[in-house]
C-alpha cells in the first residue's frame, strides 16, 4: 500500500462509521512494547508489540485483518516496510508514542506463577537467563499438580499462595518488574492479582496451549450449577500469544506474539513401519465442567472400537489428571516429559481439544481431532486450510483410519504454514523471543509528551433503542458448504449482537463463514450450542425472550420440531427467518421448485409470530403464501446489511482489468453459472476474468469450456472457492466491473457489495434488485445473455486503469452498513417483544 508521507504528519483520525458498534475495539497500534499506564489504557485501541529483534509476517498479517484500522508508529516503519504492501487493512503511520530507556539487564526482577510441573518445565528456562527471580506456587493444601516438586529438582525453593491470600510479604518486598503466568484465570492467578493490586506491578500471561474461546459453562459448585466466564486471557495486563490465530478469537488489550515454547519446531521423524494410533486420553475436568467433560467413555468407546475394527494397532495415552477407569492392556500413563516418545511411537494420533494435536504436527504426524461430542471449540474447526483431520461421527473417523492404512500422505508445506499460523514460526526460538520480549518492555516507555487521544480517536457507542434480550436462533449449517441463507442468518445474529442482545445459537455444525465476523468485539460473546438433535445442549436455566428459527430445504423433522418447542417452553415469540416462498421463486425461475421443500416452513409459520422476509417484495409473496398463520402474526421485512466492518477494512484499490463473476451455486440453474461461456468476446481481451464459486466444484465439461473460450479470447482467468468476505472485497474493490445474471433472488448481496465497493454491476432486471439498488445497477432483461454481452462490451470501452467510481457507494449506504440494519432488526425486536408483556 503506497502512502504518501505528507499524511502522517499531525494526524489526526477519522473514525469511520463502521465502528459505531457498542465496545467495538477495531482499531490496533502496532509499536514497541511498555509496560501499560494509564494514559495508554484510557484509549480504546489495543497495542500490538512488535519485537524489532523478530519479526514475524505471518503473524503481522493474520492479526491486522481483524482490525479496520491499523496504526504502525514510526520507530518501526522501516523494520515493517517490506510488509506494509501486503496489509489490507487501512494503515497509518503515526508519530512515536515510545522513547528508550536506559535498563540494566541485570536489575529485572520477574516473579513466577508456576500452577503445575508443565509450567515449571519451561519457565525455569526462562528463569535462568534472569538473576533476579521468584517462583511462586499454589499452596499444596489448594492445588497439587507437581509445581512444587519439579522447581525443587531444579534448585527453586517457592513460595505457595493461598487461594484466598489478599498478602504475600515475600512477594511485597521483593517487588517484582512483572509477575509471568500461564494461566491468567485460575484461582491462584486471582490470588496474586489481589495481592499487587494497586501496587503497579503488571502480570503477563503465556499461552502454553489452545483454549475454548467460548468463555462460559455450567460448573457444579455444592451441588449447584453456576454459570462461570473464564475469559482466558484477559484478565493479565500483557498477552503473549502463541500464535497469530489466537488473536481472531479475543482481543487483549496488550498483546505479543511470541511462539511457544513446548511446540516451537518442526522435526521430521521417520514413521512406525505399521500404522499405530495415538489415543489422546485427557477428559480431565469431569467434577467441574459439564457437559463436555464428562464424555469421555463415550468418546473412548468409539474410537476404540473403530480401532478394533479395522484392526489398528493403538495405545491409550492417559493424561495425568484424567479419570478413566480402564483396563485396556494398550494404555499408558502419559506427562510432559513422556509425550513426546509415545508421539513418535505412533504413526497418527487422535485427540479432543488439546495441545496434542499441535505436539503431532510438529513431529510430522498427522492427527484427527475426534469431535462426537459436540464442544463448541473454534480454534482447530474454523481453519479452512488446516491440517488436523476433523470429524464428528465414527463413520468419518473409520474413513479417515482407512485412508492412513493405505498411504502415509502428510503435506509438510501446508504443515508448517498451519503450526506458523497457530503456533509462532517453528524456528526453534520461542525461548528466545520470550525472553527479548521480557527486556523490551522494560526498555521503552510512553512517558513522553506526545498525546496518543491526539492520534487516535475513541469510537462512539451505538445507542440500543429498546432493552437488552435474549435470543435464540436455531439454524442448520454445513460443516463445509457455503450457503446464502445461512451466511444471512449470521448476518442477523452479528447484528442482534453487536446491539448487546444475548444471543444463543443453536446449530449442528459451525459455519465455514463463522470466522467472517470477527472483527466486531461482541461477535465472541454469541454463545454457540452444538447438538445434532436439537434436544440437547440447549440453553440451560435461562429466559428467552425471542426464537429465531432459520429454515432451509431439507425434511429435519426434529429442527423444526424443537424449534417450535423450545420456543413454547420459555413463552417467546417464535420468527419465522422467510428467505424465499414458493410462489415467488416459480414466478421467476426457469426451474420450478417441489412444494415439499416447503413444507416445514408452513409447519413453523402456524405458532410464528412473526415472519420476517428480507425485503418488501418478499412480504408480499409471504402474505399469500403462509395462509395457516394466526390472524395476529405479524408479516414485515429487513433489508440484511453486507459485511461493511469487514469491506470498510479494506483498502480502496485502483480499479483493475478484473471482472468478477459470482456464482454461490454451482448447481443451481437459476444462478446461471452455467451460462458464464456466453458472454466471452474480443473486448476482454487482456483483462481477468474472476470467477468466485461457492458450493461444491464447477462442472469439469464447463471449466474446459471457459477455458477454451478464455484462451481463444486472450482473457485470464481465476477460479476462486469458498474464499473469506475479506478476500472477496478485495476482488470486488479491485474490480472494474461485476457479473451478476441471477434468473431469481430472494435477496441480492451481490451487487450491494459492488456498488458499496464503487464497482459497477451488471444483472438481470429483478424486482428485488430494483427495490435494493434503485437504477445504481445495469440492467438487462432476465435471460438475455445477448444484451448482456453487449453492455458488457459497452462497459469495457469506457473503462481505463485507475479509473475511480466515486457515487456508487452512495446509492446503497442505507442499506449496506450493518449498523444501520442493526437499527432496523432492533426496532423489530422491541415491537415484538413489548407486544408480548
């Protein structure tokens, strides 16, 4: 990205609107690291410390696509120059907000939180590069995980904290720099927060493995359940973070990327001859953690069985603190120091939620991450280019187990850009980095005249027009398709969330486009519940206020069943989400629809209270198509904003020789993919054509027949699959024009995301175009591909290189922000609920 250096001199920022959101923290500075004051955490930004001795790429890359605006100060542009084409995200150099200052290495004094002999294991080694150190425990009489022995073996003698110590007289006079922890959420973490409260000493958190981003469960305390929120993570003053995928998930307000140190390289070890499994044995919190820690026979039970069936040779790895009572004659006791023989022992492992699964990786083995049942963990699922094979059902494990009998295939490319992603770079230097992050943050300061609030301005807060609910959205999704329908209902649950409401959502499988939102802060706090039935795993001893249920074309009996059910047991008001009615698609499609794909839908619409369509003409074939709802249910509609957070964060590129064609569904007919050959003539010559698919692949007879058409004509082309919505505004600001010959819609985010991105678009004349984007569009007649050729060479011979579109964005502002479209839903809300008290 060219800047020019006349803007960073007295700069002073615009906030956009996109960042109106309540909370919403989407603005980051990257700087060399300090300790925290209270003139840096006034500010609503969050700071990313960069280590001028390692610099990390990947790392700087997957973190600033979270963020609409990126502030670098100046100390490191030269250092991050070489990257800053490559971030896309709007970046600003900023005057320095740190100065250096003089430190002696020898006088950092740095306290130790060592909760069990896993943490001792790598923290004595940073330990050891420090003269001036303390190592403090949880008390023996509170928590017995081997802390205490481990430290002796290594000449520590440490000092145990109480869970309910408010003092620590040895901790008070030896008045450390920073306190350095692993886990900033236990209770002996809380215990020691107390004990420096007020007394300046900011305590820094390691992240030593993946964690459960989901923050809340029920957790039987005196035979009650309580709802507990972890936030791991956030509650130290300064986040090491082991990789750049973490910070997709939360949003410290201090941060580092650092590595970590138990998997910090890659080793290529020869495999077994014969395959040998690994069973990853660590369901370890049953007393405390329903409902996913107590599955674990059931989960053991399948995979053993899958195992002796296909007469797989295996050993059952038990972790330390896990209670499996088993007498298999293949288990073994398993702990840092013995994990790793047992991984190489073996040819592939299987594991639930666990750092094991990277600890495989990295010794070149591939792994499965065994999910039947159910944990909401998004950290290993939402990595479309990840390696751990994922699988809910015995049925995909045995596919899987089969397919590593036959061949050894491991892709250690792809192997190491995935550990590089989730982990830090695998160079075998975590230690280190650790250890110059530890001195560099003693070496500058921000006590300085410069005014960051000069620099960087607060956001503003979006006002809530009624009061907070609780939501629940029932919705079935595919572990690995794209749909419109469901990527609308997130839409939706994003909005409603964003405005504070509490959202539930009830799902089957996490959306390949769930990680498409989280840029907006409260996108964490939408608490997922996973379940098959729809039966289980709901919501547990709270109210709901509104049920949302999200139909699609399949005969689920029990979605819809529960649906409705869950909604009449807690007395809401149950909304039918109404994309499309069969009237009207046969209206305007050539390919007519069976009647029974609706059938369900009219089910849900007899106790809806609403039916909520996307836009007015969807109402009025609503009306007349839902002729079994109560005469008090209400009909209205919503125009769904596109991804503005994520689109706003994108840079304005110049327009380029790109044409982009969208095609969601590669077997529908009423998409027109299937036409896209038609339209190839001599003014394209020299441009590219994009081609952006969703589900499934493109036909191979129609791919060899785009490219033969492409060669003849002198056209690129590039065929894109289920990208993000940040590559795809990309493509679309980059664009000179877009394709979007759709016979039917039942709503259009196509050409709204076009036109908000100044691209013109060409599509076939629909009423719902007409009412969404006005005259801001092209049109030609429904299946004219005749004159849709000519205007495309008509657009191609006005077209120059740079050439800006500037009023485009204009015409579908009202619509497309998605703050506005939170306004709208919320209105809805609060008259449907207060129509219900």
């Amino acid at each position: 990205m060219k800047q020019n250096n006349e803007n960073y001199k007295n700069c002073n920022i615009k906030i956009s609107e996109d960042l109106i959101f309540d909370e919403i923290q989407s603005q980051l500075i990257i700087c060399r690291p300090f300790l925290p004051n209270k003139k840096s955490s006034d500010l609503s930004v969050n700071y990313y410390f960069i280590d001028p001795n390692f610099v990390d790429e990947i790392s700087l890359l997957t973190i600033t696509q979270n963020y609409s605006h990126v502030y670098i100060e100046r100390n490191l542009v030269s250092i991050l120059r070489q990257f800053l084409n490559k971030i896309n995200s709007k970046v600003s150099i900023i005057d320095n907000i740190t100065i250096d200052k003089k430190v002696i290495i020898d006088d950092i004094r740095i306290a130790f939180l060592a909760s069990s002999d896993t943490h001792v294991d790598f923290m004595v080694k940073i330990a050891n590069k420090f003269k001036n150190i303390l190592f403090l425990i949880p008390s023996k009489y509170c928590k017995e995980e081997g802390a205490y022995d481990a430290l002796k073996k290594h000449g520590y003698t440490p000092i145990e904290i109480d869970y309910k110590a408010v003092k620590s007289k040895v901790l008070e006079k030896f008045n450390p720099d920073y306190i350095f922890c692993a886990a900033d959420w236990s209770l002996e973490f809380l215990a020691v927060q107390r004990i420096v409260k007020d007394k300046n000493i900011p305590i820094i958190a390691l992240q030593e493995g993946p964690h459960d981003w989901q923050q809340k469960f029920w957790q039987n305390i005196k035979r009650k359940k309580v709802l507990k929120a972890l936030n791991q993570y956030r509650n130290a003053d300064i986040f090491f973070s082991q990789g750049g995928v973490t910070l997709n998930y939360i949003r410290p307000k201090y941060f580092a990327v650092t590595g970590n140190p138990k998997v910090n390289k890659i080793e290529h070890i020869a495999l077994p001859k014969e395959p040998k499994v690994l069973i990853n044995c660590n369901f370890t919190y049953v007393k405390t953690k329903p409902p996913y820690e107590n599955n674990g026979d059931m989960w053991m039970e399948k995979v053993l069985r899958v195992c002796k069936n296909l007469n797989l040779k295996y050993i059952i790895s038990k972790h330390p603190r896990d209670e499996l009572s088993c007498n298999d004659p293949n288990l073994v006791k398993s702990n840092a120091s013995r994990i790793r023989d047992q991984i190489i022992s073996c040819s592939i492992s299987i594991s639930r939620f666990s750092s094991i699964i990277y600890e495989t990786l990295a010794l070149s083995r591939p792994t499965v991450y065994f999910n039947p049942h159910l944990e909401p963990m998004l950290t290993f699922t939402e990595d479309l280019f990840g390696m751990p094979n994922l699988t809910t059902t015995e049925e995909g494990l045995t596919r899987i187990l089969q397919q590593h009998k036959k061949n050894y295939s491991f892709d250690h490319r792809k192997n190491e850009a995935y550990l590089h992603r989730h982990i830090g770079p695998q160079d075998g230097k975590a230690l280190k980095r650790i250890i110059s992050m530890l001195i560099q943050l003693r070496k500058h300061t921000t006590d300085n005249n410069v005014s960051i609030q000069n620099l960087v301005n607060d956001s503003i807060s979006l006002e809530r027009i009624g009061a907070k609910r609780s939501i629940a959205i029932f919705v079935r999704n595919s572990p690995e398709d794209y749909s419109i329908g469901r990527y609308e209902a997130l839409m939706l649950t994003e909005a409603l969330a964003a405005l504070g409401h509490k959202i539930y959502y009830i799902t089957d499988n996490i959306p390949i486009f769930y990680s498409d939102f989280r840029q907006l802060k409260k996108h964490k706090d939408i608490e997922i519940c996973l379940t098959k039935s729809f039966k289980s795993n709901l919501p547990y001893g709270v109210k709901i206020d509104m049920v949302i249920c999200v139909p699609g074309f399949d005969m689920h009996n029990n979605f819809y069943m529960e649906s409705v059910s869950f909604a009449k047991r807690h007395k809401a008001s149950l909304v039918l989400n109404n994309f499309q009615t069969l009237n009207w698609v046969n209206t305007f499609s050539p390919q007519k629809q069976d009647e029974k794909l609706w059938s369900y839908w009219n089910t849900v619409s007899k106790d809806s209270s609403l039916i909520l369509s996307l836009a007015h003409e969807g109402t009025k074939y609503a009306k007349r198509f839902y002729r079994n709802c109560s005469s008090k249910t209400l009909f209205k509609y919503c125009y769904p904003s596109i991804n503005s957070v994520v689109a706003d964060s994108v840079s304005d590129f110049p327009k380029e020789k790109r044409i982009v064609f969208i095609n969601p569904h590669n077997n529908s007919n009423h998409k027109a993919g299937f036409n896209i050959s038609d339209i190839f003539s001599a003014s394209m010559k020299g441009y590219t054509l994009v081609i952006i698919a969703g589900i499934g692949k493109l036909p191979n007879k129609l791919i060899e027949k785009i490219k033969q058409k492409a060669k003849k004509y002198g056209v690129f082309l590039e065929i894109k699959y289920r990208i993000s919505d940040y590559e795809k505004f990309i493509e679309l600001k980059k664009a000179s024009l877009l394709l979007f010959p759709s016979f039917f819609k039942g709503y259009s985010y196509p050409p709204i995301e076009a036109l908000y991105c100044n691209t013109p678009c060409i599509a076939f004349d629909l009423p719902v175009l007409r009412e969404t984007c006005g005259d801001s569009i092209i049109y030609v007649p429904v299946g004219d591909w005749n004159t849709l050729k000519c205007r495309l060479n008509d657009e191609l011979g006005k077209f120059s290189i740079g050439h800006r579109y500037e009023n485009l964005c204009s015409q579908v502002l009202q619509i497309a922000k998605l703050e506005m479209y939170a306004k709208r839903l919320d209105k809805i809300v609060d008259e449907l609920c207060s129509n219900c008290y």
